[in-house]
C-alpha cells in the first residue's frame, strides 16, 4: 500500500466536518497505543508523538473539548483487556466521553471482529462519536471521505498484519524454548536472569534457603495451610512483595505482603525449582486477540537440566505423588457434587471486600454432604480472609441469594427514583413559566448563532480586502483577530445558553444511556448479570455484612436530582415574587 503523502493527510482532515454553531460539543477522549514491537521499528514512534498529533487536532476545534487523555504503552492492539482503554470504556459507560480520537484505526485494535463491534455497535449504541485522523474517518459522517468507505477493510489488513507478526514471534519463542531457555518477562521467585545471558536463569541466594524449606516441609507432610502461617509469622514477605522490595517489579500486587495457599502452590509444582524449564503452560493466539488459556502438558515445553537446582528431584517426585493421592481423597469425599451444576455468580468482578479491596468469590457449601442427595448452599466469601483469616482480612460470609435480593432491591429503587425524578421534572416543563423560559433561551441561542455566523464571514472576506490591496497587512491580522474573538466569545456563549436551554428539554443528557437502560429494565423479571452491569460498578461488602452500592452514571443521576430541585426552587421563588406583587 502507497505511503500517503502529508499534504494527501491534511486534506482528509480538512474534509471531516466541522460542526458551526448550534451542534454538540463533544468531552473528548485522546487515545494512544504503541504495542513493544512498534517501539523498535520506528524512530520518533513514541506515545508522546501520538499524543501530539491529537492535541494539535483538537486545538482549533472548540466542539472537541478534551476530557481526558488515555495510553497504553508496550500493549498489543490485538486484545482489548488493556488497562487504559479499559478505563476509557468505563469512563464511556458512566457517560463521561462521548468522542473518542486515535491517530490510525490501527491504536484502537488490530482485531478486524472486535474493532468493528466497537465501530459499528457499541460506540453508536452509547452515542460516541469516533475519529481515525490520518484515516480520514469520522463516525458521524464516514462517507465524507473515499477512506470512510473501507474502514472493514483497514481493520482486516491490521488483522492480517498483526496475525503474521504473531506468527513470526511464536516461531522464534519456540525455537529458544526448545532450547531451554527462559523467554518470560521476569525471572520465577528464587531466580535470576544472568546478566551475561538473559535466557539464563541463576540462583538467588537470598531465597535460596527459603525455597529449600518450603519443599522439605512439604515433603514431611506439613500442610499448605501450615506452611503459609509459618512463613507469615516468620515475616517472610511473599513472592510479589519480595520482587517489589528488590525493585524487580513496579508495582506491588499484594498489600499485605502475605503468603497465601495459591502463591505456594504455584512454587510447589514448577519443576523450575530441580533444575527443569516447562514453558509454553499458558498460550494466546495474539492475532485472535484471545485472553491466555492453560494448555495441555502433551503440548508444553519441557527441557530437562537447563539451570541450577534448588530443590532435590527425588523431593519435587515426592510431593507431586501425595498430590495425586490428595487429589483422589478429596474426590472420594465430595465427587456426589460433580453431577450437580453450580449456580452462576452473577456478581462476579462486582461484589468486593470493602475491607481489603479483594473481589469476593462464590463458595459452594458442603455442610449438606450426609444428605442424599447432597443440598448445595452457596456463599460470597472474602478471598483473602479465606487464606489468611484474621491475618489479612475481617471474615465475610454472605448468603448468595440474600446478597442477591438485596441488590435486586436497590436497582428496582433506582429505576423508580429516576422515573419519579423525571416524572416531576416533565410536570415541571409544562408550567407557563418553564415554556416561556424555554422560548426565551432558544431565540438567545438563534441570536448567538447569527452573531457567530456574522464574526466567522467578516473573518473570511477579509483575505479579499487584503489581497486588493484595500487592507494592509497590519489592519487585516488586527481585524481578523478581532472576529475571530468574537466568534470564539459567541461560541461560549452559545454553549452555556445550550446547557441551560436543554435543562427545560430534558433535564438530564440528551439521548442519555441511563434513560436507555431504565426504558429496557423498567419492567424486569428477575436479576440477570447484563442489568448488574449496566447499573452498578460495584457492590462494596464491610465487616458487618452492609452493603455499599456504587452505581453507574451517578453524575447524571446527580444531575437530574438538582435540575427538579433548582426549578422547583425557581417555581416557588415567582410563585412568592407574583404574590407579593399583587397585595401591593
């Protein structure tokens, strides 16, 4: 494909429309993303450049006003679980943005499926427009341009681009895992990558002892749950945190520090520990943009003697036969339950630990073992209280159903307090004060438009004057400067005048999602997971079992409360005025 040329560039963006006076403004979100490759390929391809190339889009648009920047720095654009684009959606979801701009359609994602969900459904359903810049595209009108008319097939090609990178990366992963050697980010626990070879794995001393304890434990027939409370109480900090302290990693994932069942669990089955390298456990197809899945052990990696050992083999053997014999313990005990399905937790990533900050997770209750056949309960747990009791967290055991009654309860009131709301602002509407206040703002608004209008056609003709010879230099930039004053003092104007004039329409955000979503759930049956999500961020559990609810689109909520409040205020403050007006 040809290169495009910057004036070929520059044209495109001229052509997309330019909204005159009286349209949206738009709270505009600048998006960037570099993926770890691009940051070898090109000089001067950095996220900052991009960023650049965004603000300078912006800065002469005053329909475009900036709400926030987002970037994602060394991420593939064939998934869509990154961090900051994530935010921007959630950001997108509470009503925050509604116009999202990216340099390319390639930042927003190599995946031809994904990205065209977002183009054609999820950004329209949530009324975000969307800008490529050097594409030429722009939702609102994608055929402004010949571009606009083949953004599916742009997303294919970066599909299929991004498909054989994969491809040419796998291969190479592959080759130096044949050959034993380490090809992840950071060096497992008790490791170090060699500063001579960084596929060569080298022993930390400092944790050394620690590892071969753990095992030997083990092996002796400690438990799990014995070994972690020792290592806690020696003040032991566990894996993460000890990667943190030594400036290995930037961020901490625990805040406790603590050892749980899960982090020595993970230590306890990799062979890493005798001196072997298994790799390739979790794979993802980067051109499917899919999230990493487990892959069978006939189709890992595994080379045999590639490091130095830390722990003995015939020790590693030892503990993976009691594991086996562990594994068929607990089958003979609780296998009656494999016939029976386990109900979906639909509070999933919603409900967490007010306490700790832990999502919390759906325990099935075994205490109906005796019966025939076995009766389920099912419980909300706090996770870290169940590895670390009172160590980490304060205990939380919540019934699921009541949990979920309760926030069945609370979304049911939502949607009335709302429908109340708007109810009363639409009674409100109808007084004689309210529609005249409305006609009196509209043809404000009219004389705005017609005063901006003017501003922007004198600064036009002025070129003409200027080019005849009529205005000279210094008289045509001074008065060329002074419309465009006036017509950026006018465009203000009329955007307060809009603000104002839509409360007596609305009073809330013109075609809101959360006016949406109450249309569609007005009348619901039962709590499913897509009402949860679409209402409520999260569900917030604290030690004495109460429940706080954070909800989605509370600005707006917020919003519509002090509209009816306001003009209720303003109903009774004439109301006072014409009656002390008429006993004078």
């Amino acid at each position: 494909m040809a290169r495009k040329s910057r004036k070929q560039t520059t044209m495109q963006q001229n052509q997309l429309p330019n909204p005159a006076a009286g349209y949206k403004v738009y709270r505009t979100a600048l998006y960037a993303r570099l993926s770890a490759d691009e940051h070898c390929r090109a000089e001067g391809t950095t996220i900052e450049n991009q960023l650049y190339l965004l603000r300078d889009y912006v800065k002469d648009k005053p329909y475009l006003q900036v709400a926030e920047e987002y970037f994602d720095d060394g991420v593939t654009g064939t998934r869509f679980d990154r961090p900051d684009f994530t935010r921007m959606i959630e950001d997108m979801r509470a009503g925050k943005i509604d116009c999202i701009i990216v340099k390319d359609l390639s930042r927003l994602g190599r995946n031809y499926l994904e990205a065209g969900d977002y183009l054609e459904k999820i950004f329209p359903f949530f009324g975000v427009r969307f800008i490529a810049i050097t594409d030429g595209y722009d939702s609102i009108c994608p055929d402004v341009t010949d571009e606009g008319l083949i953004v599916p097939l742009k997303n294919l090609i970066n599909e299929i681009y991004a498909k054989d990178l994969s491809r040419k990366v796998s291969s190479a992963f592959y080759i130096k895992q044949k050959q034993g050697k380490f090809i992840g980010n950071a060096a497992p626990y008790g490791y170090m990558k060699s500063s001579a070879d960084h596929n060569l794995l080298i022993v930390d001393e400092e944790v050394r002892e620690i590892i071969w304890q753990i095992f030997h434990w083990r092996a002796d027939g400690d438990s799990l749950t014995a070994i972690v409370r020792r290592l806690n109480d020696y003040g032991i900090p566990c894996p993460s945190r000890y990667k943190y302290l030594k400036g290995q990693t930037k961020t901490a994932k625990t805040k406790t520090g603590l050892w749980t069942v899960s982090s020595l669990s993970r230590i306890l089955e990799n062979p890493v520990y005798i001196g072997d390298m298994e790799q390739g456990i979790n794979r993802a197809a980067l051109y499917k943009g899919m999230k990493s899945r487990r892959m069978p052990v006939e189709e890992r990696v595994y080379v045999r003697n590639t490091h130095e050992p830390i722990v003995e083999r015939e020790v590693f053997e030892r503990i993976s036969r009691q594991k086996e014999k562990d594994r068929e313990k607990y089958h003979n005990k609780y296998g009656m339950y494999d016939g029976i399905a386990k109900e979906p937790n639909l509070l999933k990533g919603i409900l967490v630990c007010g306490d700790c900050g832990k999502n919390m997770s759906l325990w099935r209750d075994r205490s109906g073992v005796k019966l025939n056949p076995p009766r389920v309960y099912y419980k909300y747990i706090c996770q870290t209280y169940q590895s670390l009791k009172e160590k980490g967290c304060s205990r939380k055991r919540l019934n699921k159903k009541d949990v979920e009654n309760a926030v069945e309860e609370a979304v049911r009131l939502h949607i009335k307090l709302f429908l109340d709301y708007k109810a009363v602002l639409e009674e409100l509407n109808r007084t004689q004060q309210a529609v005249q206040a409305n006609a009196g703002y509209q043809r404000e608004i009219k004389d705005a438009v017609k005063r901006k209008k003017r501003a922007e056609m004198m600064s036009g003709s002025l070129y003409n004057d200027y080019a005849d010879g009529l205005l000279s230099e210094k008289d045509y930039l001074y008065a060329k400067e002074k419309y465009l004053k006036q017509a950026a003092e006018e465009e203000q104007r009329l955007s307060e005048l809009q603000e104002m004039q839509r409360r007596y329409e609305t009073g809330c955000k013109a075609e809101s999602r959360l006016d949406s979503l109450v249309r569609q759930y007005r009348d619901f049956d039962s709590l499913t997971e897509d009402i949860i999500h679409s209402f409520i961020c999260k569900v917030l559990v604290y030690s004495d079992e109460r429940l706080e609810i954070v909800f989605r689109f509370e600005d707006e909520f917020k919003e519509l409360k002090e509209v009816v409040k306001e003009r209720r205020d303003e109903l009774c403050r004439q109301k006072t005025e014409l009656s002390a007006a008429a006993n004078m």
